[in-house]
C-alpha cells in the first residue's frame, strides 16, 4: 500500500462514522417541495355545469387591450418604419453623384437595335 497522509487518514474515518459528510446537510430544504400539485383542471378552473358562462375577472380585459393594442401599435409602426439601411443611402448618393457629373443611372437600350435572326 502506497504511503498515505495523516490528515486524508483522519477524512476517511470522519467519512465512514459520518456518511452525512460525504453527502452533505439540507439545512435550508424544509422537506418536501411546496408548489400547487396539478389536480387536472385547465387553469385550476373546474368545469362549470351545462348552460353556464364563464365570468371574466376584471383584469382579463385590460389584459387583452394592452397586449394586442402594443402588438397591433408595433406592427403599424413598424410598417412605417424609415427605411435607413446603408443600401438605400448608398443607392440615393450615387444616383445624385452620376447626375451632377452628367452621367445616366438608368439604362437605355440603343434606339437602332439590329434585327435578331431568325
């Protein structure tokens, strides 16, 4: 047997009287996990008897006006949305460069074309 240290000697008989040791304690565990089981309804809402309506709470109407009123403001917004991608300014500059120089940015097929054979 290879040599050992004293002091890993003195952990292992700790860890054999003290198996606790090895594991550790759950000191801040209070047993077992406290959180609503499921008990099968949707929502925690029991069915309601034939020929009955559902009451809304209060808050469930504000609810859906603001969510669906932001996504309907930011769907709008963003279809208004300036377009300033570096393609578009780039494209505007060297339509405005060509005509200052007196060049054409647009493309013209000659006005005499040869006929194609046929």
């Amino acid at each position: 047997m290879p040599p050992t240290h004293p002091q890993l000697l003195r952990a292992l008989q700790v860890t054999r009287s003290h198996p606790r040791a090895i594991v550790g304690y759950r000191l801040a565990s209070h047993g077992a996990p406290h959180y609503n089981e499921p008990g099968g309804w949707l929502f925690g809402e029991k069915p309601l008897p034939p020929g009955h309506k559902r009451v809304k709470e209060d808050w469930e109407n504000i609810w859906y006006v603001g969510m669906f009123g932001t996504m309907l403001a930011a769907a709008v917004l963003l279809y208004y949305k300036p377009d300033t991608s570096i393609q578009t300014w780039a494209l505007k500059e060297a339509k405005q460069r060509m005509e200052a120089r007196g060049e054409k940015y647009k493309y013209e097929p000659p006005s005499s074309s040869p006929s194609s054979p046929s």
